[in-house]
C-alpha cells in the first residue's frame, strides 16, 4: 500500500545524504503503516519500510538509534530538540515511531 508522509522542503536531501529513518509520533495515520508499504515523501521520493520500531519518547528513541540516519550530520541532542519543536511533547501521549526505509 502506498502512504503520504509531508516533510520540510529542507530536510529532502537528506534522504540522497544516508536518512534512511523516518521518526513520527503515534496516530491513527501512523499507525496504520506497516511494512512494505511504500512511503511517498512530499509526493516525491518514494521509500519502502522494511521495519517498524515504536518507543515510549524521544530520548528512548535516541538511546537506541543512530542519529546519522535520522538527520545526517547532526547529534542526538539537536535532533531531540528538533523532534520536540514539530511534535511539541505529543510523544507523550502517542509514543514514537520509527520506520526504517529503502530505496523503493
């Protein structure tokens, strides 16, 4: 199945620079997706998930996964507060979910 998932315009080259995570929270959207659908990022770059990992929040999240795949270049700390600016603490309630992408 295919799904449509909105990113800022500034984070699209980072797919062709090693992001291969995508990190959302909880929802019903979200978390209808399963693996193998294929993900269309701003209806123009299309992923397909080969595994789904849910986390409590952010910080959980953080412990586990390499950072470079979530915003390459960037650390731990910087992402988590990035994350926090979009979701404004939503993590709370829905939990975080992380689909591990490939090249569709």
């Amino acid at each position: 199945m295919e799904r449509k998932l909105w990113v800022k315009s500034h984070i699209l080259p980072l797919y062709d620079k090693g992001k291969d995570l995508e990190v959302r929270t909880g929802g019903r959207y979200i978390n209808d997706i399963r693996e193998q659908d294929v993900i269309v990022i701003n209806g123009q770059i299309k992923r397909r998930v080969i595994a789904i990992r849910r986390y409590i929040d952010f910080d959980a999240m953080l412990t586990i996964e390499d950072s470079d795949r979530i915003y390459p270049k960037s650390d731990k700390q910087t992402i988590k507060h990035g994350l926090e600016r979009i979701y404004t603490r939503r993590s709370d309630d829905q939990g975080v979910v992380v689909f591990e992408l490939v090249l569709e």
